[in-house]
C-alpha cells in the first residue's frame, strides 16, 4: 500500500501564548499604528504659513493634533479624559496611604516664575464684598483660580487657591448676589483650548474651601456664567460647548440652569434641530434683572450670530437686530445705570471679524448700527486674522454709556457711543501707545477710570481710563511651557511656552525672567559642556541660537520642505554638546542633522526607515556619537557615529512598543535605557538593562495610573529611582527594578498640573516646565533608600563559554560588592563581568556593604548555560536550483533577490562540479555565489533575501554563514543586514549586523549575535555592492539557539495537548494518497521534550495555534512544521 506519511502531533493552544506568534501581532500593530500616523498626518498636514493667514477658528489646530497623536487611546483613537479623574483620585489615595509615609524618594520642587507673565486669562471678577476687601479673582486657563486683594499695587502679589483641584483648565466665574461668600467657577476653553474641562467648582465660605460639583463633569467648555437672584432663589446660568479637542470632539452644547445650588440642571434655549442645542458665548444682566444671552455657532454649523432675552429665566425670545447676514460669535454688554441700554459686537461667520456693532436704547426694540474701529491698516479690532472665535472683549463704561471699550488683538475705546473710535494700546514695547499684550479676553470695571482688562499675557490695569496701563501678573504664574533645559553649573533656567515665546530665569528663586524669542516657545537645549552655546526654537524646523551665554539670540536657521514645514508643530530636537551637532525630527525616513553648531554649518539629514516621525532623542552621555531615537510609533532606535557620514543604526525597539515615544533617557551605560510613551490605555514605562531587543526590555508602569507620562528622567545617584512627568504632575519610583514598581506622587511645591518636560544637569539639579504653572526647579531627588542589594542580568541562558554582564542597583549608598558566581568564582567589583566555562544552572548571590551593616540578595537558578544549541534553521543550497547561470535560481528557490540596480545580474546556485578548479562549496556540493562582473562593467546593488526565522523567546540565538572571494587582488563587499520585523522589502532591513570586505580567497565564517530579536520572526539578508572584479559565494547559513540542557526539559507546558502521531494512507486502495482517504495512527513514537521557556524542541511534528476556539489543524493555523533543525514557518496574520 502506498502512503504518505505525515508526522502531524497538533498542538491546541487553549492558555498558553506562543512567543513568535505575539511578537508578530504586535510588529502588525505598531505598523498599523504607523500607517494611522501617517494617513492622519496627511489628512491635517496643513501648510502652518497658510493657515496663519486664517481666522483663528478655522484654523487647524496644528498643536492638537500632535497632543491627539500623543495621548490618544490607541484601541478607540479617542482622548478618555475621564481617566484623568481616576488618576486623580488614585494620587489622592496614594498621598493618604502609610506606603506613602514609607516612601524612599521624594524631590522638592521650588517655583520659579516667570513671576510678572502670567498666561491666557478669560475668568475675572470684582468679589461681591471688593467695597470691603479689595478683593479680585481670576484665573488662568490651565493655571487655576486665584485673588488679590490689592489689585491697586502692582506688586501686590495673586494667591492661588489650589494646586491640587482635579482640573485647573478655569474659564469663567461668577458669584451669587443673595449670598457673597458664595462663588462658581467653571472650566474648559473651547477655543485655542488649554485643556479639557471637568465642571464646575462652588464655594460657600467666600474661597476657603471647594467643592466640585459632580453633576457637571459632562461640561468640558463652558464660555460664560452668571448668577441671577429669582426672587430670593439663586439661580444658576452656564453656556456650554462641544468642542474639537485633540483630534475629537467632546462637550454637550447648551444654555442650563440650576436653581439647587448645582444640584440638578435643565437646559433652557432648547435644540435647534436634533441632539444639536444652541451654544452660549456670553450670558449678562441688565440693571433690571434682564436675562440677555448671545449665541456662538456649534459645531454642528447651527445657532449663531443670536440675542435671546428672558424676563422670568424660563421662557426665552430672540431680540431681532435688524441687521442682514449670517453671524457666528456674539459679545453682549448692558449698562449698569438704564436697562434699556445694550451694546452688542457680531462676529462675521464668514471672515471671522467683527463686521456688524450695535447698541440699543429701547431694551432691544430697535438696535442702531455702530462704527467698527479700523486699525491704522484697516484691521477690524486690530484684529489682522479673524479671530473673534478666539479673541475678543467688550465693556460699556458703568457711568457713561457713550464710552464704550472693544478689544480684539488690541483695545479701542469710543467716547461718543460708537460714531469715532481710538486705539489706546501697542501689543509691543517701546511704541508711542501703552503696551498690553496682545489677544483681549475680558473687561471688568472698578469704576470709570479703573479697569481691568485680561488677555494671553494675564491681567492689566488701567487707573486712568486707558491713558495708561501697567500690568497686574506679579505672582500670577499661569504660563504654559512646553519645553525646559537647565545650565550644567547655576540654577540659570531657558524655557519655551505657548504663545509667549521662550525664556531664561537666570537667577535662583522666584523672579521675573525675560523673554529671549517670541511666538510660540518650542524646545530649548542649553550646552552642558560650554552653555555659551544656548538654542530656542518656534515651530516646525525653526531654531535661535546664542554664542553668548543667552544674552542675545538669533535666528540659526528656518528650513522647509519645499516650501512646507516638516517635523512636528512643537518639533522634538537635542544636541549633542560633545560633538556640536544639532538634530530634528524632519520626515518618517530622515532626521535633520546641524553637524557644527558652533558655526553656521551645511545641514543634511541621517536617512532611517523610522515608521513614523522622531519623537524623542537622548545622545548618551557615554559614548561619543551614540544617539538614541524614539518615534511617534513605538520605536526606539541606535545611532553609532551620528555626526559622522559612516553613521550606522539599528532597531533596538521591544516587541509590543507602539504609542508615542515621548521620552529616552541613559543609565548607567548604554545598555540601560528607560523610555516613556504617553498615550492613554497602554504600557508608559520601559527599561532594558542589555541595550534593547524585541525581548530585552521590561515593563515598569508598575501601578502607575493610567494617564500620559509626557517625560522620564533617573535618578544619576541611584538608577533605580526614576521621575515621571505626567498629566497629573510629578510622580516617582523608588525601584523600576522591581517585577511591579510602586509610584508615588512627588509634586511638594509643584501642582496637579501637566508636567511637558523634565530636565537635569550633571549635578542632579533638576528643572520641570509645566502647562499651566510655569517653571520649577529642585536640587534633585532626596532619597532615604536603606541599604538593600539589588541586581540585573544582560542574560540569562547561552552555550558556553558565554559573558554574562551584571548591573548593581543596590540601593543605600553601598561601599563594597561580594559576587559569587554560582560556579565557585567571585568578584569584589560593584558591576562585574563574568565568563561561564561550562553547561550547568547557576545561582548567583550578592552581598553589599555600607561599612556598617550589610545585605545580601541570591538568584537562583537565574543563569543557563549549555553545551550545544539547537539548530532552528539551516540552508546549504543542496536543494537550490539552477546548475550553471543562475537567473531561474532566484525563482525557484526560498530565497528572495531584489534587484535594486535592474540590471538583471543575479545571483545563482553551483555545483562544485561546474568549475572544478575552484572550491565553490563549503559544505556538501553547491554554493550560492554572484558571478564575475567585471566584463560587464556592473555596480552590484543585489539583495539575496532569506525566508523567515523564528528566532527562541528569551535565549541566545546566533547566525553563521562562510564566504569566499576567491582572489584576494579583487576585494567583495556585502552587508549583512536583518529585518526585524520579518518584511522581505528592502526597506524593512532597518539593522546593520555588518559591513563586510573580503579579501581572502578562502571560505572564512561569519558569526553575528541575534539575541536582541529572540521570540521574533525575522529575516538575514546579503547585501552584495561592491564594483565587483571577481566572485563571491556563500554557503551554510545557520540560526541556532540556547536551550535548559542537553536533554531539555521533560514537562510540558500548561495547555498544551499532544496527540499521536498520524499518517495519511491511501486507505481506499486506488494506488494514490487522494481526498476519498483517511488520517489513521501511524506506528512511529515521537519523543517530546520541552525547554524552560514552555516552548517546544520542534523535533518530529508540526505546531499549530489559532486566534479562536474550536479552529481546524490546516495550513492556514499552521506554526512550524518538520524535524529538528528544517523548519518552515507560516504564522497567520
């Protein structure tokens, strides 16, 4: 009887997941996630110098979509702000716990200012009792809620109220006129949006304490508010916005009212049209207790450009102005001293400027049309963009209602009710108007001649009805920073915020500082080794540079692709002070690179297969010209040589990394790498202690909540101890070596505020810029570590003779080190390393002094070393086809050739017997060679392509292959290069294992460690590039890999069932093996062993594995197949 026998053992996966199988599930997530990027970034990649030239609300938000592309939840591509709510509580938990109190770590944090810029300020409000106390609350609009009870002294300094709400994106405020220790505030701006907002907050005991009210955490923008007393009940009105936050739209639209103290609320003006109620812009009272509320458009494109009324606060009607075309955001002001007076400012839904102004003498009856101030080149407002979305203030003097103030980009005041219009301030210092910063928000009165007007620079007063002006921010630190850099040797501080430019606070403490560059501040670096050199940057890929200690800057360079911007909007960049070279993120292949800043040099670009954008650098501080990147798609890379034009590079990225990478910082060498990713709903925090790999990296969020972490630093003294910059502050761990790290909030003079960066200078001085609260500095971290031993290994299993590397992360401040080996040898040095000689399992212990007293950690069985390796792989070319030229080789055969240079010159394989004068095998019969060019005047550019490798999780794993050229006066260069991802174009071979000259007329063997991408499926390739004189060829590739022992292991994993063996037999006797025959149980045995790492020897019977129950062994489930040593994988996508 004829028959085929199948040795088929199936494997059913029920609870245990095959190394290969995840790593390839995760590479196609990260290059989904890559794909995301990049089509997203397409679809907003708007020219930023053309959308300048828009109003401000139909600009893209060119910020929020690299926030969006930052935080957002990489399963749902949406931003799950609540979750700030659960981190929030979770810190609160965590500050009331004993674990807290036992904490080792802690760093004390000291405000620096800028002490007199405060940031984008809309809430301001007169205290009900100011007659008394003099008292003024504003807000800033992710700087929180403040007072100043002498707002007549510009040095009188603003309190805050808290640091520690749950969200300090404050925007409005309003207090109640039955009770004036009773005060609301709300939060979210909806537009230039600082942050998301949570509600609303309430006092009733005039600020000492408050409480959120959690019927509003749904309100994430609210534009106004306002308390009316309804016959002695105090009811409360807020306007509500939708807005497009970080790439989604969030928010409920709407005008409600509560008349339970918060309690409950009803919306009031009713839907326009299904689920789309109006959005409110501004909500006032006249001097008869009028109710008048203007409209904004939402962003279903309905409701603006209205004026509703409302007598009783529940039936409300539309005021009919009169006037023609459609409007979108609406400015209201009533005059204090006759109800019938109202003033209102439309903005043109189309432009974006205020096109129409008018005021009403007959309480809306009829509305007379008032003159728009021009500035001097015919700007609406001064405002050069239209952006009354955005910007905008509106007031009527509170004893004179001919004198009116509007305010856009600057301020106009009128005395004659509108006909005739002055500009009354420059938005730069040094003109022959009083300075105010630019972008007016609010105007409230303390009487004629004092005003108080709020804006993106804080708040300023006037005394003398806008004859002049002086600023009121002295203490009111709310300015936004997105970057900070520190000088390697004073407390000297550079910074760069949104939209107020960068600075430098040289001088310890609290102080004013000064404003370096304007326009939106981006990274800031400071050269540790000569700080004369000192670099602020605007947006995209333009860079200041000083020579001088920051005394002065200057435009270094502004460069563009083709005219457009590259990089990111805020664009990571770093130097490297010991090389004075310069990089930025440019495009998904290449980084932009300055090679000597200290001169006005060329530029160029290293040219990576990054996936994605650059988002994070770190150049080591060990070794000359080794820069690590991070991308906006999980990927971590390794630069050798980066200033230099024979730069190399490698992937070092772990396996299932795919968020933004937002941070990279170096321990105590180059192999200890921690990275932070600071998308929501995955892994924040990685560390290698063994320079990286698929499997080389641990995971250590530990217990951190689940929130973005914007920036990781460790702790110089102690590399065990790191600082986190989070949504929620600063947060640290005594111990990421530990299998689950414990984090602990660290914010002792800082605040619940998002921390963007971090930075730290040689000495462990350390600088934090926030988006909200500016700067902060502290000396360091202050650790109260015991002394406890603590180790880690480079690796842990290998054939012998193997060095192994050990890392002391011993903690209290150890004086001596006692090593032993496990294998009767010892070292006394703090970080050893050690040659195993021989094959057996090895515990190692180590023993750590202070002088004083001791402690002793022990690993056991923590090391394997064994005397052979499994082969996993191997081809010699006996099956290759093709005996003479080789062109059909490339087509019949496992392996690929790319033809980069289409000249149709390929490679092939030989039998030795096709010129026996040379040897052109180095193992059985045929080599696979490139054949001699030199007739032909051919460049070789061939890429000789290997099938995938299933590389074995969490063991060593080598290649080695032997090359010949046949005549040492014709040297062959190739490269020897390796996929990690297992794509099969040139493209995806992203690592360099080496580039080759052979000279030698002998077959020599090539050995190249593959460790680094162990549990991975990847592929080796032969680049062959040389102008070639003569021949090479190759023969015997070989992947293999560490086991247990010898015999491995005879315990089989959890989950795993093993069946029979089985042969297919033409059980029907028709002479062949067809579909009418049956599996039946073969005769053979089939031994199985099993290694430590639950994986099985894949000798004598195939391995299947399935994403679902119930699946049918068949090609399609098919893991690998065959005996040990021939095995062909095929790992369903």
């Amino acid at each position: 009887m004829k028959k085929i026998i199948y040795i088929l053992v199936a494997i059913l996966i029920l609870t245990i997941s095959f190394e290969p199988v995840k790593n390839l599930y995760y590479e196609n997530k990260r290059v989904q996630n890559e794909q995301f990027i990049i089509d997203y970034l397409e679809k907003n990649n708007h020219n930023y110098f053309e959308v300048k030239k828009l109003p401000k609300k139909a600009r893209p938000d060119l910020k929020y979509y690299h926030d969006f592309l930052m935080t957002r939840d990489l399963s749902t591509n949406e931003i799950p702000s609540d979750r700030i709510l659960d981190a929030i509580e979770e810190k609160n938990a965590k500050l009331n716990s004993l674990s807290y109190f036992d904490r080792q770590t802690e760093i004390n944090w000291t405000e620096r200012g800028p002490n007199e810029q405060g940031g984008r300020t809309r809430a301001i409000m007169l205290d009900a009792n100011f007659a008394n106390n003099g008292r003024v609350w504003a807000a800033g609009v992710s700087g929180g809620l403040w007072y100043n009870d002498n707002i007549d002294s510009q040095t009188n300094p603003w309190t805050k109220i808290s640091d520690f709400w749950d969200n300090l994106e404050i925007t409005t405020v309003a207090s109640d006129p039955n009770d004036a220790n009773t005060i609301y505030v709300g939060s979210g701006e909806k537009v230039g949006s600082a942050g998301i907002g949570l509600g609303m907050w309430k006092t009733t005991d005039g600020g000492s304490t408050w409480s959120q009210l959690t019927s509003t955490t749904g309100y994430r923008f609210m534009g106004d508010m306002i308390v009316r007393d309804e016959s002695g009940t105090s009811a409360v009105y807020i306007g509500t916005g939708r807005a497009l936050h970080e790439g989604q739209y969030d928010g409920i639209n709407g005008l409600w009212k509560s008349t339970d103290g918060g309690a409950t609320w009803t919306e009031m003006l009713g839907e326009i049209s299904e689920n789309s109620n109006h959005e409110v812009a501004d909500i006032e009272l006249d001097a008869d207790n009028r109710l008048w509320v203007g409209t904004r458009t939402n962003t279903f494109g309905d409701g603006g450009g209205a004026i509703y009324y409302s007598d009783d606060g529940i039936v409300f009607n539309r005021a009919n102005t009169g006037i023609l075309g459609t409007f979108d955001r609406v400015f209201i002001e009533t005059y204090p001293g006759d109800s019938n007076i109202l003033v209102a400012m439309m903005e043109n839904a189309s432009t974006g400027y205020i096109t129409s102004m008018l005021k009403t003498t007959d309480r809306g009856q009829t509305w007379t049309p008032l003159t728009v101030p021009n500035d001097e080149i015919g700007n609406p407002l001064g405002d050069y963009q239209g952006s009354m979305a955005y910007w905008g203030s509106l007031g009527i003097d509170p004893n004179n209602p001919d004198v009116i103030y509007a305010g856009a980009f600057t301020i106009f005041k009128s005395t004659d009710s509108g006909v005739t219009w002055t500009k009354i301030n420059e938005w730069v210092q040094g003109s022959n108007l009083p300075y105010v910063h630019a972008d007016q928000h609010n105007i409230i009165f303390i009487d004629s001649n004092k005003i108080l007007f709020t804006n993106d620079g804080g708040v300023f007063l006037t005394t003398d009805g806008g004859g002049s002006f002086s600023h009121r921010n002295t203490g009111f630190n709310t300015t936004q920073f997105y970057s900070t850099a520190i000088h390697p040797t004073s407390e000297y501080i550079l910074g760069g915020t949104q939209d107020n430019g960068s600075w430098k606070l040289p001088n310890p403490g609290i102080q004013v500082g000064t404003e370096v560059t304007g326009g939106d501040g981006a990274y800031v670096h400071i050269d540790q080794t000569d700080p004369s050199y000192q670099f602020t940057s605007y947006v995209y890929n333009q860079v200041y540079r000083s020579t001088n200690g920051g005394n002065s800057f200057s435009l270094y360079h502004n460069l563009t692709d083709g005219g457009a911007p590259a990089g990111f909007f805020i664009n990571p960049s770093v130097i490297d002070d010991t090389n004075k070279a310069f990089y930025s993120t440019w495009s998904t292949t290449q980084i932009l690179r300055e090679k000597n800043y200290t001169a006005l040099s060329a530029h160029d670009w290293l040219d990576i297969p990054l996936g994605s954008g650059a988002s994070a650098y770190r150049v080591s501080p060990h070794t000359s010209g080794v820069l690590f990147v991070g991308t906006a798609g999980g990927r971590i890379f390794k630069i050798t040589d980066a200033h230099t034009d024979s730069y190399t590079y490698e992937d070092i990225s772990p396996s299932d990394s795919n968020g933004y990478v937002s941070s990279i910082d170096v321990g105590v060498d180059d192999n200890q790498i921690l990275f932070t990713q600071s998308n929501y709903g995955i892994e924040s925090v990685y560390e290698t202690v063994s320079g990286g790999g698929s499997n080389a990296w641990t995971k250590a969020e530990g217990d951190l909540p689940d929130m973005p972490v914007r920036w990781g630093l460790y702790n110089r003294n102690n590399f065990n101890q790191v600082a986190l910059a989070t949504e929620v502050g600063v947060w640290v761990s005594d111990d990421i070596s530990e299998s689950e790290p414990v984090w602990y909030p660290s914010n002792d003079g800082l605040a619940n505020v998002r921390v963007d960066m971090l930075a730290m200078n040689s000495n462990g001085y350390m600088s934090a810029g926030t988006h909200g609260r500016g700067m902060y500095t502290s000396p360091g971290f202050t650790s109260t570590a015991p002394l406890n031993a603590a180790f880690s290994l480079d690796k842990t299993s290998g054939q012998f003779p193997i060095d192994i590397s050990f890392l002391d992360r011993s903690t209290g401040s150890p004086t001596s080190w006692s090593w032993d080996f496990g294998d009767g040898n010892s070292s006394s040095e703090q970080s050893p390393t050690h040659t195993y000689t021989s094959a057996g399992s090895y515990s190692v212990s180590l023993t750590v002094s202070d002088g004083n007293n001791s402690d002793t950690l022990v690993k056991n069985n923590s090391i394997f070393v064994t005397s052979v390796q499994d082969t996993l792989w191997t081809d010699g070319f006996e099956e290759c086809f093709g005996d003479s030229y080789p062109l059909n080789g490339r087509n019949n055969y496992q392996w690929t050739w790319r033809d980069q240079n289409s000249d149709n010159d390929g490679p092939g394989c030989y039998p030795e017997s096709l010129n026996p004068g040379f040897d052109l095998a180095y193992d059985e019969d045929k080599g696979f060679g490139f054949g001699n060019a030199a007739t032909t005047g051919t460049i070789w550019d061939d890429w000789f392509i290997s099938p995938e490798i299933w590389l074995r999780p969490n063991v060593d794993n080598l290649l080695k292959f032997y090359a010949n050229g046949f005549n040492a006066e014709y040297p062959e260069s190739f490269d020897v290069m390796l996929s990690p991802s297992g794509g099969s174009l040139v493209s995806d071979f992203t690592v360099t294992l080496a580039n080759v000259v052979d000279s030698d007329a002998v077959w020599n063997e090539y050995s190249y460690d593959l460790t680094p991408w162990a549990g991975q499926k990847v592929r080796v390739a032969i680049h062959h590039k040389s102008e070639a004189k003569y021949y090479e060829f190759y023969d015997l590739f070989i992947v293999t890999a560490g086991q247990l022992s010898d015999q491995g292991a005879p315990t089989a994993p959890s989950g795993i069932q093993i069946e029979p063996a089985k042969i297919y037999e033409d059980t029907d006797g028709d002479g062949a093996v067809s579909e009418g025959d049956t599996w039946t149980d073969s005769d053979t045995s089939v031994a199985i062993y099993w290694n430590r790492n639950g994986e099985p020897d894949l000798a004598s019977y195939n391995v299947y594995a399935s994403q679902t129950d119930g699946f049918t062994a068949d090609s399609s489930t098919l893991l690998g197949q065959g005996t040990l040593g021939a095995i062909d994988i095929n790992i369903p996508v």
